[in-house]
C-alpha cells in the first residue's frame, strides 16, 4: 500500500526528530504510518506511492482555493522570478495590508510574519509592552503555536501528545499564563477580577479548531469583550484558522465584536509561510521601529509569500459568495455522515463552523476540552486508518479539524460517504 512512505519514514526518523518536522504529522495519535506527498493538486493530494486521497487536511487549514491553484501558482512563479528575497520593503506587503484592513474591520494597522506561532509571540508581547502588565489568559485546549508563554494546556499536538505543557518553559513564565475552560464566563470574570492588576491579555480561538471544531456558546464572546473592556485588558483573537475560512475576512466579522489585536495565518499565506498580527493603531504604533516593543523578521513579508497570499485574498474577496455555498456542501456531509454513524449505532458528535468540522466519538455534546477529552481517540484512530485505506485523508488526531476547500466537488462528497460507509462495516 505505502511503501516507499515507509521507506522514507524510516530514513526520516533517523536524521529529523520523529521523523517530521511538526509533530502532529507523525501519525502518531492514530498509530499508522505518515504517506509521504509527491504532489496535491485541486481537493487531491497523491502519496509517494501513487495513491490519490481526496484530502481534508489541506495543509491543517491553508489551502482554502484548494491545492495548486493555476492562478496562485502562476503568481508564485511569477515573484519567484523576481527574487526570492529582498530584505527591503516591497509594494506587495503594502497591498497585502490594505486588503487585510479592509476585510477586517478592527484591523488599523497589521505586520506581517511567517507563521501563526509568530504572530501570537508577538501580539502577546505587544500586549505585555503596551499594558505594562505580565499576565496573560487562555483557554484548555486552545492552541496558539509553540510560544513558551502559550503552551500551557494548549491543544492541537500537545493535545495530541498528551504533553501536560511542555519541559523547557520556565515556571516563572508558565506561572504568567493562567488557562480557564473555554466557554466558562464565570471563570473569566473571577480570573479577570483576580489578576487585573497584572493582567495584559486574553487569548482564544473564537472557534476553537484545536481540542477539534467547538464553537461559542451565545454571548460568551460578547461578554469576554465586555469584562475585558471594562477593566482595561486587551482581547486577542486569535484567528489563524478562523481568518477567511468562515467568512471573508474574520469570525470576528460575523460576531461584529472588536478585539483589541487579531492573529492570523494559514490561509492568508496560501500555502506559503505567513502569519500576520494586528489591530488597532495605538497599540501597534507601540511596535518598533516607531514604538520600544520590539519585533522582526528576516523573511517577514516575503515577497512570494505575499504574491501567494495577495492572489489567494484576492480571489477569496472576488468570490465571497462562494462562502454560503461552500457552507451548505459542509453541513449537507456531517449530516450524511452522522447518518451513517446512526445506521451503524456508533454514538458520534459532529461540531461544525462554516467548512471545517470534527467528528467527535463521544455521544456527548463538546463544548470545552474536558467533554473533548473524552472521547475515544482509539475510535477516532481506527477510523482515522479505515479512511485511509480507502482513499479518504483526515487530520491524524481526534483534535483537529477537518476542512473542506472550493476545490472540494460533490464527486469528492459522494467518495468521501462511500469511503465513511465501507470504514463503518470494518468497524
Ligand atoms: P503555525 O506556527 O503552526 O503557523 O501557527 C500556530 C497556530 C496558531 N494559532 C492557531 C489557532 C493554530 O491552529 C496554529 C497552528 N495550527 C496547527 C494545527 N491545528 C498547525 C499544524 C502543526 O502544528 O503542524
């Protein structure tokens, strides 16, 4: 089935930690072997075997138009051409800044970075500068890339791993960063009541994508803005997965609340190494060079990241209707789905925002990272393998997300249930 992959894994575990260079792609969670890609092209990616999948990884969230878009790629090309790398301002980051201003109405001045880990590190640290205090809370199972400060309780890999945080993060810091369970108002108005004196920001996924897709409960956001607001603490939305997956622009769009910073990633990159953080102009204005907090990055605004990221906005923001329809394919498979589940008297949760969605193996609701928890990863990762084997890639962990793209065809649905039906048989 997949040998050459595991030729490659074997030579890879040797000169590269795990074998991979983010943990969560080592299969580790679902006890199989990675496929190694040779090549992704629309809602496909093709191991290096030859097998085709259609694919709902799509590169843990980026690839929104679907892979090797001929358009996106022609502009890849096309800066490449150019030069790789200047080091000096380009007229692509002042064009990717204005549109990312204009989709996002909180956003009055943004720097670029080259990942999500990147911008949370430095929004938080612009909180810290801009307040004048040191404490920062997040929420269990949220995950905000690999900053010390954020890996406390985080989701996705730690989650996956079951890394209680992480060995190498000073307990001095980790003691800055307090975790409370995501939708607990109550929790927050104690905590935010408790260290306000010292309390710069909190940090959350407004839809969590990394305990596996939970949502806000109604108004809990609405009164995160109001107790943060009311005692002077900045609020940080961390939308690197949620910036244009459910809408154009951010889920903040849709909820029209303001936070104070946003982070994002993923798919304003198109598939080339992006982050970016902003928000609103008193506070960047703190960032150096004209402000004492510091930030910087030898590759921030590459040029053929931002050709990637500009055309893969620009086409996004040309088809925003596309949204509605893309929405509509994703509910219309988790229900197929679930039915299918029903028939084989498999107790499941689906949790869906817009294109991305988990199926949780628990009978119970999820709604924070103890009632994720629970459910059975052993199940997810049977599942997990029986789809693959039938040509169906899913994140390899019970604690991500699944995305579909507008590469996605209602061919691919029809596989995908096909797929789901013959995995449930073995079951
Ligand atoms: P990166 O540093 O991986 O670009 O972004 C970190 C990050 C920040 N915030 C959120 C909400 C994120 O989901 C992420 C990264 N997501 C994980 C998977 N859910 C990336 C996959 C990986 O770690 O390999």
């Amino acid at each position: 089935m997949n040998p050459l992959s595991r030729t490659l894994f074997e030579k890879a575990k040797k000169i590269i930690p795990g074998g991979v260079n983010s943990p969560v792609r080592a299969f580790g969670a679902v006890q199989a072997t990675p496929i190694f890609i040779r090549e992704a092209q629309g809602s496909r990616v093709i191991d290096v075997d030859g097998n085709e999948y259609v694919d709902y990884v799509m590169s843990w969230g980026p690839m929104m138009l679907g892979h090797s878009h001929p358009v996106v790629t022609e502009a890849i090309r096309q800066a490449a051409g150019r030069g790789a790398s200047y080091g000096a301002p380009t007229e692509l980051e002042v064009e990717m800044a204005e549109i990312l201003i204009d989709a996002i109405p909180s956003l009055q001045m943004v720097r670029m970075v080259s990942s999500g880990t990147e911008a949370v590190m430095s929004a938080v640290r612009l909180a810290r500068g801009y307040t004048g205090r040191n404490k920062i809370i997040k929420f269990a199972g949220c995950y905000h890339g690999h900053a010390d400060s954020l890996l406390v309780k985080a989701g996705s890999g730690v989650a996956t791993l079951g890394i209680p945080g992480s060995p190498g993060i000073p307990a001095a810091l980790a003691e800055l960063t307090i975790t409370l369970p995501f939708n607990d108002i109550e929790a927050v108005e104690a905590a935010v009541e408790l260290h306000r004196d010292d309390l710069a920001c909190v940090i959350i996924e407004p839809v969590a994508g990394n305990m596996g897709v939970v949502s806000p409960k109604p108004g809990f956001l609405e009164k995160l803005r109001d107790v943060t607001e009311k005692h002077g603490v900045l609020l940080i939305f961390d939308e690197v997965i949620t910036g244009f997956r459910l809408t154009y622009g951010g889920y903040q769009n849709l909820i029209h609340i303001e936070p104070d910073l946003t982070c994002l990633g993923k798919i304003i990159g198109g598939g080339l190494p992006v982050g970016a953080f902003g928000g609103k102009r008193e506070i960047m204005e703190r960032l150096a060079p004209i402000g004492p907090v510091y930030q910087a990055g030898t590759l921030s605004g590459n040029p053929v990241a931002m050709a990637a990221g500009l055309t893969t906005l620009q086409i996004l923001r040309d088809n925003r209707d596309a949204y509605e329809m893309l929405d509509r394919r994703t509910f219309h498979i988790c229900d197929e789905i679930l039915a299918l589940f029903a028939q084989k008297g498999l107790p499941v949760k689906i949790n869906r925002a817009g294109s991305m969605f988990t199926i949780f193996f628990t009978p119970e609701e999820v709604f924070d990272f103890a009632s994720a928890g629970r459910s059975d990863t052993e199940g997810y990762a049977r599942y997990f393998r029986g789809m693959l084997a039938n040509g169906i890639s899913l994140a390899p962990s019970q604690f991500e997300a699944a995305f579909l793209s507008f590469a996605h065809t209602p061919e691919d649905m029809e596989k995908t249930l096909a797929a789901c039906a013959q995995t449930l048989k073995a079951l």
